[in-house]
C-alpha cells in the first residue's frame, strides 16, 4: 500500500469532497470516510485501500443508510463501481473513485424507484 500516494490523493479528492476524513485502521494501514449528498438523503461511505494499491482498486462500502439487496454489489458489501479490470492505475485515483461511487449510488436511487438499473451494465 502506497500511504504517500494515499496521502496526496487525500489532499486532492478533499478540495472536490470537503466531508472526506483520511483515518489510520487498528490493522496500521488507512481508510477514508466520507459523505455524499444526492437528492434523496445523504449516504456515509468508508473507502478502503488493498495492500497492493494502487495496483488494485479500492472497495467501497455504503455504511449508512444500510442497503440491503441491491444489485452491482460483492458478496462483502461492497458497490461495483468500477469493473474491477478497467481500474488504471495511472489514471484513476481516491477522487474518481468517490465520482463513481457518487454515480453508483444516483443509479441506486433510480433502481428503488423504478425497480430498473440505468445503464450499461458488465456481468462480473
């Protein structure tokens, strides 16, 4: 895991996302928290690095509200934001993941009401 990369990431993504906290996990490795408003309700999300990052994506979970069931999500819980064999490494970073978990979860909003995920879709 890469913590300078993480680090300045942080500092970039903040000036988009200014409710994002950089916060240190018991295991000594880091996670970011954040909120996200749409126009439904605000949504608590935790991103959390792999030991190989950057080279592989970070996961995504929607702590708060709790959802349950909804489609594009792994076993673990957390939201397929990205197919996992787009992520580039020298192209994507924490600001764009926020952006698509801010896009994953307008999707969410429409799949509630209309019981339909909008988009493109990749079986995975």
């Amino acid at each position: 895991m890469d913590i300078n990369r993480i680090q300045r990431e942080f500092v970039e993504a903040r000036t988009t996302f200014s409710s994002l906290e950089l916060r240190p996990t018991i295991d000594g490795k880091v996670l970011a928290k954040t909120a996200l408003q749409t126009g439904r309700g605000t949504y608590v999300l935790s991103i959390r690095f792999p030991d190989s990052y950057p080279n592989e994506m970070p996961r995504v979970y929607v702590d708060a509200p709790v959802i349950l069931n909804a489609p594009h999500r792994y076993n673990t819980g957390c939201i397929c934001y990205l197919h996992p064999s787009m992520w580039n490494p020298g192209a994507h970073d924490l600001k764009f993941v926020i952006a698509r978990a801010a896009k994953w979860l307008s999707k969410y909003e429409v799949w509630r009401e209309r019981g339909r995920w909008p988009g493109a879709q990749i079986l995975h």
